[in-house]
C-alpha cells in the first residue's frame, strides 16, 4: 500500500508466491474448470482470480483491525481509481500486466474492492434487491472482468455478471450457518429477522429453523433464476472457453442443490460437492456443449433478477457500451 503507516502483514506479502498455487489451494472447483482452458486464456483466468482472492482474504482473512483493513482496501481502491501500481502484495501488477483489464475492467476492480471493503461492516440487507445489489458488487463485477479477460461479447459480459451474482447467491446458502458464527447475516430481513436466523442456529428453536429454511430455499430459486439467466449467453464464447465456463457453472450450482437435500446439515458443516460429482458435471458440461442450444445464438434473457438489478447499476458502473 502506498501509505507507509499501513503494511501489510508478512502473510500478505507472501500471499501470491504462484497465482496458480492460490487457486489450487483455495478455489478447487475454479482450478478443476480452468484447467479446460486455452494456456493463454488461463493465465489471465488464474492471476485475476489470484487478485480477487487477496482481496476477499484481507477483508475476511486477515488478523489486523478493522481499521487496518478497511484503510488498506480504501489505499487499494485509490491505486485503482488513479491507475496507479504501487502495492506490496503486487496484487495490481497482475491486473496490469497479466490480465490487462481494460478501463471499464479496472472500474469494475475498484467497484469490488469497495464492496469487500463495505463488507467489514456488514449489516443485514433489508430487502431482496439490496442483497442482489451486494452480490452484484462483490461478484457480479468478478464476473465483468473474467467476461472481459475471456473474450466475451456484449451479451456473454452480461452473462458473465449474472453468473458472478449467481455464485455469491450460492455462498451464502451454503454459508448460512459459518456467517452467524461470524456476526454476519446475507438474507434479507424482509425474509427473515436476523434474530430468528440466530433463534434457529442456537436455540434450535423449530419455527425459527422452519423460517430458515424457507428463506434458504428461496435464496436458492433466486440463484437458479440467475444461473438460467447466465446460460443464455454462452455461446458467445469460444468453444473450448464455454466448456470451462460450463463446467465452473454447473459444479457450482450443485453446491445449492446439496444444500437443499440437507439444509440443516449445511447449517451444521460446509457443504462440499464431492470430487466424483464434479468430474461428472463436467463430463456432463462437454456433452451439453453438443447441443445447439449452446452453440447457436439465443435471445437474452430480460427478466432475472441480476439483470435487473444489473439495469439499475450500469450507469453507475459499467460503461452502456458493453451492456
């Protein structure tokens, strides 16, 4: 960081010896799927997942202060917004020289690097629309700049956003339970009061837990409508890109549907999806790949909730040009 007063701590310096190891290490079903990918594609793949990893691990990871944190992602955010590349941790080189994000790119990095950093103060969100709007900011712009680093077209950007928001639905249903024991509550209040998600987990009081799991289900409707959503633009991408991009959906789609056969398991422990079943959906991805419902052209889809929530952000964030 450029301000002298906030270092980072030796873990974070050595965060990223290999971009590639912190994927392995940290993202198995992302590693599993990029492993599909053109060796050029998946340089960029990798070192901009690599950044947004440190990003995510310094907001929820780290053992400083809030404080701390909160000005290191502010400092990081400034060295976005102003092109700058001065950071310990090197995590901006890799943007700059390993992905090479264009402008709206950067602009959608600094975007998420806000959310993480608004994160440290997480409260509940009131409605549906404000936890859209906030996987919209900690992952529907991963899903701008991994568009854009695969070569995406206009209607794959916008597929590629909605899967990011999609994914972060997927989180939280599986992280219902972990996010208490953090003091974080994602569902919406307008669905469940963040005294009964509590109620539920601690008390292990049955309206309560019946209440929870009703508004996990739900949560898990709205991810599909956004991972249907996401699928429609695919075939923009090339082929062999698609089937990763594919692959990397459907492994982490299933996350919800291990977590509905079992949803009070998933309060208990992370849900995993084991390593048979995803060398099974990818198999699963290629074969689909055959059809030409994802290789020919199909209509957008208009009514998603991420894509209108994606409408409403877009002047704020996204050049039009590429919407």
């Amino acid at each position: 960081m450029t301000n002298s007063n906030v270092a980072p701590n030796a873990d974070q310096e050595s965060a990223q010896p290999s971009a590639e190891a912190v994927m392995a290490a940290s993202g198995r079903t992302f590693f599993q799927a990029a492993r599909l990918l053109p060796k050029k594609v998946r340089a960029g793949v990798v070192a901009l997942y690599a950044f947004c990893r440190y990003v995510d691990d310094l907001a929820d990871e780290s053992t400083q202060s809030l404080a701390v944190r909160s000005q290191q992602l502010h400092h990081l955010q400034q060295a976005l917004i102003e092109g700058r590349n001065e950071d310990s941790a090197r995590v901006l080189s890799m943007l700059y020289d390993a992905v090479r994000l264009s402008p709206s790119g950067l602009r959608a990095a600094s975007v998420l690097v806000g959310a993480a950093r608004e994160d440290l103060s997480q409260k509940q969100p009131q409605t549906e629309t404000e936890l859209v709007s906030y996987a919209f900011g900690v992952a529907g712009t991963v899903g701008l700049m991994m568009g854009e680093v695969l070569g995406a077209q206009k209607q794959g950007t916008r597929a590629a956003i909605e899967l990011g928001i999609a994914m972060q639905l997927s989180n939280i249903a599986r992280d219902v339970g972990q996010d208490l024991r953090a003091g974080r509550v994602y569902l919406p209040a307008s669905w469940i009061a963040s005294n009964d998600v509590e109620r539920a987990l601690t008390q292990h009081d049955e309206a309560a837990q019946k209440a929870l799991a009703s508004a996990t289900l739900r949560l898990l409707s709205l991810a599909d409508e956004c991972y249907d959503s996401a699928f429609t633009g695919f075939w923009t991408l090339p082929l062999r890109v698609r089937w990763s991009i594919l692959s990397a959906a459907l492994c982490y789609r299933e996350i919800g549907v291990y977590v509905g056969k079992n949803i009070e398991a998933s309060w208990r422990s992370r849900t995993i999806v084991p390593r048979w079943r995803k060398v099974f959906l990818i198999a699963i991805a290629g074969a689909k790949l055959l059809m030409p419902r994802y290789w020919r052209a199909q209509g957008a889809a208009t009514s998603s909730p991420g894509l209108k929530m994606l409408d409403r952000l877009a002047v704020l964030t996204i050049p039009s040009e590429i919407l």
